[in-house]
C-alpha cells in the first residue's frame, strides 16, 4: 500500500474482515468510497481533525495531496479515474485503497486502508488514529469509541474487528486469531456467564435481532497497552473466547 504520512508511534486500530456479495460489481470504487462515508462523517463529530478533505494515498507528501477524495458527500471524478488508472491491471484481482485526512501535525494524522473484491480471503477495513498519548483517544471513552466499532459493524458486516492500540498485536495472546485489545466484535449472541472477565458485553443489532456482541476488556479508562492489568484483562478474554472454539483462527475466515 501507499505511505500515508502518519506517524505510528502512539495509534488507535481498527481492522475488520468482511467479505462482500458475489453480486457486487468488481472495480466499484464509487460504491466503497461511498460506503466509508459515514464512518467519516462520524469520525468527524468525534475530533474536528478528522473532518474536511480526505486525499488518496500517494508515494510521497505532493503525491498524496493530489486528489482529495469527497466534494460534499459526492465522490470526485478525479478519484474514480485515478483509482481506475492504478488499477487497470488488476480489474479482477483484489485491490487496496488507501486515504488519509491530510494533516501531518502530530497527533492529527488519520487514515483509512481497505482491500476490494478479493475472492480468496477475506476483504478488509482498517482505520488508524494518531494519538497524542497513550493514555487518551481522539475517539474519546469507551461509549464513545463503541459507537464507531458500531457504524462499522453496521455497515460491513463483518466476521470479526478489533479496535485499540496498535501495538497491542505483540501482546495477544494467539497469532493466528483476532485479538480483543480494548473491543472486539464477534458475529455470535453472547452472556456474561461465557465471558465473565469482559467489562461490558454489547449487543449489536440489525432488522430487530441481535447480530453480534461488542467484547469491552476496559471501561474506567482508555486501553493503555503500558498496563497491565488492561492488557491482562484482554488476554484473559481471549483464552475464555478460545477454550469455547468462540475465537476464529484466520485461516477459517
């Protein structure tokens, strides 16, 4: 993928795994710009940083302020062509996408990297958030956080998401499996008696039914991967999830 610019030294992660309908026209990229943005736009209420112009992601800082993605809500022309013409070789193959918010201030950098029309694996979505610390969240506390792993959920479907600190992935548990860092989504309905050590279990909801559980390791605080105790409290949920055959190994996905 293209740099985006940002700095990785303190940033919250999400990354999920969907896989989109065999029906859905390959190259579309309109459609999946258009699908992230409500995500943006719920960003945006979250840190004014995160709003405003997004740009495709380039192999340096002037190539990558070339094309701002969105005019309103509209899509660019520009973008649909460019993406196109990098594209054009792999029309039928899985493709990523990178964009980012343009600001390389520290701590105000932000980016978005998807995969499309993979029929292998599994598509993905990550989004990325620079942080000032690693004791605070652009995104703000634990409700407020849930509420974008939310509007992901709803809008991808997808088999699993883990949301918190990127540097966690050297302290999960398993490899080969999601981690729970401060949330994960899982596609199952679940009660506090098989995930007694979670803080908060949340029901995600679609057309009236329970669809899946948001997994919450910490409450009273943002996850800290310096602690602890927060990082035990993630392991310790893994291992329950795990002994139940709850937590999917990637290769099943």
């Amino acid at each position: 993928m293209s740099p985006l610019f940002i700095s990785r030294e303190n940033f919250m992660y999400l990354t999920s795994q969907h896989r989109d309908s065999e029906n859905l026209r390959k190259a579309d990229f309109e459609f999946h710009l258009r699908r992230l943005r409500p995500v943006i736009e719920l960003l945006a209420e979250k840190d004014a940083k995160l709003d405003g112009d997004w740009f495709l992601g380039g192999s340096s800082i002037a190539d990558a302020q070339r094309f701002p993605v969105f005019s309103g809500r509209a899509i660019r022309k520009e973008v649909i062509d460019e993406l196109r013409r990098k594209n054009a070789d792999v029309i039928d193959d899985a493709k990523f996408i990178g964009i980012w918010n343009g600001d390389l201030q520290k701590g105000c950098g932000s980016s978005i990297e998807f995969c499309i029309d993979s029929t292998v694996f599994s598509n993905t979505f990550e989004l990325t958030v620079n942080e000032m610390t690693a004791e605070t969240s652009r995104l703000g506390d634990y409700r407020s956080a849930v509420e974008v792993v939310e509007k992901v959920v709803e809008i991808y479907t997808p088999s699993n998401l883990t949301f918190g600190p990127r540097k966690y992935q050297g302290k999960q548990v398993f490899e080969d499996r999601p981690g729970v860092s401060w949330m994960l989504y899982l596609p199952h309905v679940l009660e506090s008696s098989q995930v007694p050590e979670a803080r908060d279990l949340i029901p995600v909801m679609r057309d009236d039914r329970q669809q899946g559980t948001i997994i919450v390791s910490v409450t009273d605080a943002v996850f800290d991967v310096n602690n602890r105790d927060h990082v035990k409290a993630a392991n310790d949920i893994e291992i329950r999830l795990a002994d139940q055959d709850l937590l999917p190994r990637f290769v099943d996905l």
